[in-house]
C-alpha cells in the first residue's frame, strides 16, 4: 500500500444528534482498569491467531501464539494449515491485503474461523483446551476472494471482495454472503442471503454491532465507482438474511476519501473508520433502525489510517496507520469528536525510505484490556523480516507503549512473498478443565464473558446471588 499524505481535507458535515440521552447527561464508561492484577482475566493466559496468507496451493494457514499474562510476550504454540490458499499480492499494491477480520473466533471460545482468498473458501477450526488448533473443514465462500468475516451469534457473515484493485477496475460482482454455524463448528450456506455491491468497488468488513443487530458493510472504491467508500446498514433477521436500513449506504459525500476499516463504540450507536487517502478519522452514527449518517473527520497525525478497535470501556479509540507503520490514539471523552493524545511508530525493524519497508496492518485488542496487537506486513519479498506481530502495552490513561520487540515471522511461517493478516484473541482460563473463554475481538464485538453452555458468566453470578438470598428487596 502507498498512500500519499493529501494536503485537501473532507468537509465537515453537520453533527447527527444520535437517538440517545445528550452527552452532557450522560455517565461515562469507568476508568480503564488495564494494567493492575484486579482486571478480570489479568491472570489468564491468552491465544493470539493469526493466518499466514501463503499464496502457494493449499499452504495458507493459522499460526497461533500463546501470551503470557505478566508480561505480554507471545511464544509460538504452532501452526494449523487451512487447507485453503492465500492471496499473493506482489508487487504490492491496495486491494488484496486491505480486509479486516480475516480470522475470528466464536464467542463461545470453541471456533476459529479463517479465509482463504485465493481458494474463495472458509476454513473452520475446533480450538482444544490448550489453544491448539484441529481443522474441521473447509467452506465454499460463495463468492471471490473472502476477506472479512463477522460473527452475529450462530450466523457467519463473510466478505467477498471481488476482484477491484489498484490499477484494475474490476470484474467480478462482491457480496455478502450469511452461514450458519452448527452444533460442530461446520457451516452451511444460508439460501438467499447474498447481498451484492456494485463491480468496481472491493468489500473490505463485515462488523456486526455489539447487540448482534445491524451489520455494517464498508466497501471501497480506487476510482470513483458509484457506490465504493461507504458504509452500508443491514438489519439481521432471526435467520440470518440481511436487509438494508433505511437511508442507504452513508458516505463522507461525492470525493469520499478511500474508506478502510471500521469499528464500533461498545454503547453508543457510533462507527469509526479510517480514511485512508485523507489521513482521517472519519465518524458515523446510526439510529435505531440502523439508518446510518456520516458526522465529521477527525485529523490523523499518521498517514493512511486503515484499521480501527475501541476499548471496551469505550474511551479510548486505537487507530493502524498503514503508510507511517504507527498506531495513534484518541481519547473518546467525547465520543462523536475523537481528540488524538498520541502517535506511536512501531518498532522492529522498519526497512528504509524509497526501499522495502514494513507497514501497519490490522490490530486487536487483548480481553484484559492491558495489550494491543499489531500485524505489520513488508512491501516487498526482499525484505521479509518487515513481516511482524506486536504487542503494545496500554496504560491507565490508555496510552500505548512496546516495551517488546516484535514477533518476527520466520519465512518457514510466513513466506517471503505473504503478507499475514487477521487478529483473533481467545482467553484461556486458568482453570483444571482448561477451556477456552474467548475475549474482545477487534475493539470488543465478542462478549468476553459466554460460558461454555452460551450464558453469560456475569448473569450466572447474579443468578447465585439471587438463589443465595435470604429474601428480597421490593420490586422495582
């Protein structure tokens, strides 16, 4: 990817008041408790996958890392073959790489899901009690080059990018397609659940909103096709299929910047995406129907930001920025206009300018709270040390910083001429049964407490308590 910096910036538009009490009226999410023992799961082991992207026939797979809960570091625990191939993207250029959610695991912890873009299927994983891997299957993606998928309870929604890219205009028509997701893990196609997007434009995210209602469809454009740098609004039916919001797909107006990675605050009805070739941030909000506007840029210091996660708590945004290989943050104390508070240029080695480089890819954010990780992708085969996985450690006030040096990607792993991709995060509990409990995924679309019979662990308490008690107080 090579963006350049524009000196022209996107208009403001009017703020859309959102369908909730006023921001003056409103508490603010606690403090971020991310760095002290007393977080939940502080003690916890984690699993950190991610997906090789191999373009050879057959060789993509996931590698898995297991994060130590002191200190952040990631130790490899293996590698698990999809059965399915990677998208090969050299000389590299923006289209192929540019998804987000390549790989997500089920809110139960018991499934990793993983694309294969250049075998258009779907490969599905059972997670073991210690975070390995065993391969379930591999899935007709019903469409050309998955890139994204988003988990709406037992229903799978999967990108397909189509074939758009810089310098081709493309020929192949993306779509959303829905899956159910059995009892083993298995998928099966949703009959009629397709939803098309114009040829020319590449669909790059499924994110589906935290109370599983809406589904958020970005698809980006590298040559004005009507219909690229939007967003796009789907209710999600009871089985599954989609349909669109009323007001269709919001955008930041007629030259909208090239829109890439969105996610979404953990209470408000707010969506934040990069704007890749303005160095922005650009916010939306949506309504109660899933009606979806476009509110206002916010200014990024770093170039090309592409891929965003919030904190669970929701007041601090984290945004990837693709071309200056950095993470910036932005306080959301006031969520509809992000303050920046910080650039961080990620370590490792970085390659030189005008030569091979390494450049920021997508980020995750720990359950605990306490660590962001970070894929870095190089930009050309010559320098495949620019292939990394990082961990950033989060202060109380949210800042990042990386103590660590980067994971760097043996070639045996990750090839020269791959790029890998996706971030997933599953919690192991410290437990003698050793089940996985699976965490925040990207910025919180997962529920970090489901357990393993799907109730929620924190409604479980309640209910002991409840049964605990000795009597009552009156209903209210």
């Amino acid at each position: 990817m090579t963006w350049m910096r524009s000196a022209s910036q996107t208009s403001r538009s009017k703020r859309t008041l959102l369908n909730v009490q006023s921001l003056d009226e409103r508490a603010m999410p606690a403090a971020l408790n991310s760095c002290g023992p007393c977080a939940p799961g502080a003690n916890d082991t984690a699993i950190v996958y991610t997906e090789t992207n191999n373009p050879q026939d057959g060789l993509n797979a996931v590698l898995a890392f297991r994060r130590d809960a002191a200190t952040g570091d990631l130790t490899r625990l293996g590698s698990y073959a999809t059965g399915g191939t990677g998208q090969i993207n050299v000389p590299k250029i923006v289209g192929p790489d540019d998804g987000d959610q390549e790989v997500q695991a089920s809110a139960d912890g018991k499934f990793v899901y993983a694309v294969n873009e250049g075998s258009d299927n779907i490969s599905a994983f059972r997670i073991l009690g210690k975070g390995s891997l065993q391969l379930i299957g591999t899935f007709s993606s019903g469409g050309d080059q998955p890139d994204s998928i988003g988990l709406a309870g037992n229903i799978l929604y999967v990108a397909n990018r189509g074939d758009a890219s810089q310098g081709h205009p493309g020929t192949t028509t993306p779509n959303v397609t829905a899956f159910n997701i059995n009892r083993d893990g298995t998928i099966t196609l949703i009959p009629g659940s397709a939803v098309n997007f114009p040829v020319g434009t590449f669909v790059t995210q499924t994110l589906v909103s935290p109370d599983k209602r809406f589904l958020f469809v970005e698809a980006a454009t590298l040559a004005g096709v009507p219909g690229g740098n939007t967003v796009s609004t789907f209710r999600i039916h009871p089985d599954g299929t989609l349909t669109a919001a009323p007001g269709g797909p919001a955008s930041a107006g007629d030259k909208a910047p090239v829109l890439l990675g969105a996610a979404s605050h953990p209470t408000l009805n707010i969506i934040y995406t990069g704007f890749a070739s303005s160095s922005q941030v650009g916010v939306f909000s949506y309504d109660e129907t899933g009606g979806t506007n476009y509110v206002a840029p916010v200014a990024d210091t770093g170039a090309a930001p592409c891929w965003c996660v919030v904190s669970k708590d929701g007041r601090t945004l984290y945004v990837s920025n693709t071309a200056t290989d950095s993470v910036t943050v932005f306080s959301l104390a006031d969520p509809l206009n992000p303050v920046q508070i910080q650039e961080l240029p990620l370590g490792g080695p970085r390659g030189t300018a005008g030569g091979p480089r390494t450049n920021s890819f997508e980020i995750a954010l720990d359950p605990t709270g306490r660590y962001l990780f970070a894929i870095t992708q190089s930009t050309d085969p010559a320098f495949p040390q620019g292939n990394q996985l990082h961990t950033l450690r989060i202060a109380r006030d949210g800042t990042v910083s990386e103590p660590l040096a980067p994971v760097i990607f043996s070639p045996a792993d990750v090839p020269a001429n791959a790029h890998a991709q996706g971030l997933a995060i599953v919690q192991i509990q410290n437990t003698s049964s050793g089940h996985a409990q699976v965490g925040p995924i990207f910025g919180g679309l997962s529920d970090p407490s489901i357990g393993d019979d799907g109730t929620p662990t924190r409604l479980k308490d309640v209910i002991r308590s409840f049964r605990g008690a000795r009597r009552f107080g009156p209903r209210h």
